[in-house]
C-alpha cells in the first residue's frame, strides 16, 4: 500500500478514544496552513465520522473573527446583555427565526498547534509528477491571478467509505500540492466540511451559517424587510469581512449540503426581484444553464473548477496534457456539431438520434469543459450576448450539448454516476429508451437501479419542497418538473490519455467514448434537480456517429474518432 494504513488506523484511534472522552457534537478547525497539520486532518476526520461528529475546517480563512463576533452577540443576547449589536441580531432574526439555531457556538473550536497528531501515515506518491501536474492545472484550468483569492475544499474521510481508502488520502495529497501551486500565484484559503447523504438531510451547522451570511452580504442592498434587518446587523459587525473566492477547487466526494433553509424558506431574489436563487453559489456563478441567469443582472463573481476523489496516477496522466491540442479537437467537434440539426448514433447496441434544432432554435455546443480562465464565458458572450460565469471539470476533455430531445435505445456500459459512480459492463449494462416525451430506464445491474431511484426520489422532493415555499419561481418549478425525466447531456469524449477507472469524472472524458446524462441539463430551458451521467464505450459497440445538416456530417466511425 503507498501509505501506512496501520499508521493511519491508529491515529484515527487516537482521536477516536480523545473525542469520545470529550464528547462534542460540533467541531470548529481553524488556523494558519501547515502540512502537518492538514495531513493530521484526514485520521482525525475519519474519526470524527464514525463518532458522527460534524466537523468544519477553516485554513487561511478570516471567517472565524467574523463567526466569533456573531458568537458573541448571540449570547449576549442569551444573557440578557443587550445593546446595538445584539439588537441588530434580534431584529433580523424575527425574519428568519430559522437562523438561531446554526448561530450557536460549536461544543469545540481548536485552532493552531492544539492536539494534532504528526502524520505518521502519510508518504509521498509521485510527488515531482503531482506538483507539475497541479503547476499545469493552475496554470491552464484557472489561470490565477496575483490580486484573487483562491479557495480549495477539500474531502474529509467518511464513515463509509465508497471507494478505497488510498483513494480519500490521494485526495489530501492532491489538494496539498493545489495548495502549494496556487499559493505561488495568490492568497489560497483551504476548507471542508462534514456532508450530507442527501440533498434534503439538515446541513452541518457551521458551513449553513457561512454560506446564508454570504448569500444575505450579496443581497443586502435588496429591498425587502429581510435584507434592510440584515444590512444593519452586518453594518454592525462588519460581516462584510466575509469574503468571496474568485477562483475555486473542490473534490466532491458525492456528498451534499443537505437542504439550504435561507434560500428553501425565504430564497435570494434576482436583482430585478423576477425571481429568486435558492442559494448564494447560483447567484456568485451565474451560470448560463440556471433558469435564475436569466433574469440576473449583476455579473458573477466567482469561477470553480472540480474533480472526484481520484487516484493519484489516474489525475497525473490524464491532466499532465497539451490542453491546447485537446481543446482544439473539442472545437473541432463544436463546429461539426454546430452544422447539424440531427446527430444520429448508429449500432446494433445503441442506436438513437440526437435532436439540436426545434422550430427554429439551435442549442449551444459547447467545446470548453475544463477552462475557467476568464469570470465570463467568451462562448456564451459570443454566440447569445449574455454575461455568464465558467464551471470546469477535471480532468477535462469532451465537447457537450443538451439535447431538445433523445430518441431511440440508450447502451450503458462504462460507469455510471449516481450518488457515486458505478461500474458497468456489455454483460449487464444499464439499458435505458428515449423519446420526445423522457426516457426509461429498461435494465440494469440490482444495485444501480436502487441508487438510480434513490436519486430521483430525493430530487423529487426537493422540487417538492421548494414549491411548498415558495422559494423559487411557480415557472421554474413548472419547468423542473416538465424536464424531470428527460435526457439532459450528448458528449463526445477527447481527452488522449485518460484511461478506464473507477471514477465517471475520468471515464466520461476517455477518448473515442462518449456519455448522455440523465436529467438536467446545460441550457436554461432543460433544469431539473439531478444530472446522472452514463458512459458508452464506443470503441466496444463500434458506434458510427454522422450529424445532418446541409450535408452528413461524419464524427466517428467504428468507434473511432474522424474529427
């Protein structure tokens, strides 16, 4: 094994038997970044999640004078000692009397040098690789700049562990060495916290508390009685200190926030007040597929990019790259597709057509899945004259649209991501039809098709729940509700060396192969609450792939790339 597994396990019981003695409920991890002690972070995680403490992490981050002030207020307000700050707080918590839970002081808050642990279990892997690879990211994804702030959220070690241990602690080595990258270039702030298994679980206390504060900062010019309360409260505490990335890195572990209760209950209306956001990330991204863009004056503020909890060698090889080859050949697939108004996928195993033009509109075919260098995405400035904000995915490689609609026999047999990913294969793979009207999933391996359920159910409910508060628009509801069950993605892989794993975020970006995802979708007219993505190996089915317009257009033949 690369790392000192036993090692780990033992701190991991260090903590374990030290936090059980101590018995918190909530834990707050602040202070200056140092390697040591973010290594100590992954033992000390898994420990906490299998006692079921919630734990938040703060590195290089002002948040925690910001949380203390509030604090303090708080409980001068439980002690009776009442002045302007503590009636500030009163007065806006009259509007969202929701709140006061998520304002108490966490059981315990340990900051710099206290009780960790040197990590004992952790070696390097590859580590000249992983920095060049980490140097490239920055360098090519995000392009950093000396005035930004740069976030990067880290994954901390769940109680059940989806995938191979060595793959959690490869995350911390990688986030490790973004650290050191990006800290080169601009201040970089490192954070985790503990998550959630579904989209409708209440959220751990102290990422719920900073993400409703940012999200009021960005509205309180708003006119409404709820913002105008906060606006004194933050006038008085200077919670503008809170401050927003420009740029951020995350690992998703395929966990959730669980449910946001500021923007399900009360939600963050767009400037022109058309309509609301149901958190502060749609309004800070402004992304062009959110229905909410639409109606969004202001610019977005900040860009992200992410990955999975990848192997160590599986992100090397795949993003140690020549991006601009790669990204020339998605333009190459981006302009093919742009001259087509039907792409059809021919087999004797998949076998459907692919509609990108409807009385008279064309869908966006976007060629850029891994560049988030500029705040405004050029492509969507270009072609449709609006000011929208960049996600990126790594590693990248692929060009993408969202259907109008998807029609005929969908062949599976890759990976598939879910809650997580998912191994498939051409022996049971997951077989799903299309029309006009959604699709139907027809067979697939026992577990997957739980997973599969699970995921729509919990996304049915969160509609569910925003409409019964009305926390976003009747016609944006209408509209999730109506893409429920379409397919919401078309994408032809390109990425040259990115090979067969565990992980969809590598899979679905091998060359020759591509992937269709079920739900949402990259176009502000096809949004729903999930986005599930399924790999078809091409190269196995010898798909040809041909698009018609004025002509055919060829794209692949036999499973093989001809662009």
């Amino acid at each position: 094994m690369r790392y000192n597994i036993k090692q780990f396990e033992k701190e991991v019981m260090y903590y374990r038997l030290l936090l059980k003695e101590q018995a918190p409920k909530n834990i707050l991890v602040f202070g200056d970044y140092s390697e040591d002690r973010f290594f100590s972070l992954a033992p000390f995680s898994k420990a906490c999640s299998d006692l079921g403490i919630d734990i938040h992490v703060s590195l290089n981050s002002s948040s925690f004078r910001v949380l203390s002030d509030l604090w303090e207020t708080h409980e001068n307000i439980i002690n009776r000692k009442i002045g302007e700050n503590e009636t500030a707080l009163k007065n806006f918590l009259t509007y969202a009397p929701f709140l006061e839970q998520f304002i108490k002081k966490p059981d315990m808050i340990i900051g710099s040098n206290m009780f960790f642990l040197e990590p004992k279990w952790f070696r390097p892997v590859m580590p000249k690789k992983l920095r060049e690879t980490t140097d490239t990211l920055i360098k090519n994804v995000f392009a950093l700049k000396k005035s930004e702030r740069f976030s990067i959220g880290f994954a901390l070690v769940p109680k059940r562990l989806n995938y191979p241990i060595e793959d959690y602690l490869d995350s911390y080595a990688i986030c490790n060495n973004m650290f050191l990258s990006a800290s080169k270039v601009c201040h970089t702030i490192m954070k985790a916290n503990t998550e959630r298994e579904s989209l409708l679980d209440m959220p751990e206390q102290i990422s719920e508390l900073i993400t409703t504060l940012i999200g009021c900062e960005l509205e309180k010019d708003i006119d409404l009685p709820v913002f105008q309360a906060y606006k004194k409260l933050s006038m008085r505490l200077r919670l503008d200190r809170l401050k927003i990335a420009n740029a951020s890195f995350f690992i998703s572990t395929k966990g959730y926030h669980g449910k946001h209760l500021f923007g399900e209950k009360i939600g963050y209306p767009t400037k022109n007040m058309k309509d609301k956001w149901t958190g502060p990330s749609g309004l800070i991204h402004k992304l062009h597929w959110s229905p909410q863009s639409e109606n969004e004056d202001r610019d977005p503020i900040g860009r992200y990019a992410f990955t999975s909890t990848v192997p160590i060698e599986r992100l090397i090889e795949s993003c140690l790259i020549d991006y601009t080859m790669m990204r020339k050949r998605n333009d190459a697939i981006k302009n093919v597709l742009q001259k087509c108004d039907e792409v059809f996928v021919k087999s004797k195993f998949s076998d459907f057509e692919v509609c990108l033009m409807k009385e008279g509109k064309r869908r966006l075919i976007l060629g850029s899945d891994s560049d988030v260098r500029t705040l405004i995405h050029p492509q969507v400035l270009k072609e449709r004259g609006k000011r929208m904000g960049r996600m990126g995915n790594i590693p990248g490689g692929e060009a993408f649209t969202t259907p109008f609609f998807l029609k005929g026999k969908i062949i599976g047999d890759v990976v598939i991501n879910i809650d997580k990913s998912y191994r498939l294969d051409g022996k049971e793979p997951l077989v799903a039809t299309a029309d006009e009207n959604g699709y139907k999933i027809l067979s697939g391996p026992k577990n997957v098709l739980l997973a599969f359920r699970r995921k729509k159910k919990d996304a049915w409910n969160n509609i569910i729940e925003m409409e019964k508060n009305k926390s976003i628009s009747e016609k944006i509801i209408e509209m999730k509700k109506k893409n429920f069950n379409n397919i919401g993605e078309f994408a032809i892989n390109t990425n040259p060396k990115a090979k067969l794993c565990d992980y969809l975020i590598i899979n679905e970006k091998i060359a020759n192969m591509i992937h269709v995802a079920f739900g949402s979708g990259f176009e502000a007219d096809s949004s729903t609450e999930y986005h599930m993505d399924v790999v078809i190996d091409a190269p196995r089915q010898k798909l040809d792939i041909y698009g018609v317009g004025k002509k055919t257009y060829w794209i692949m033949r036999k499973g093989k790339l001809c662009v």
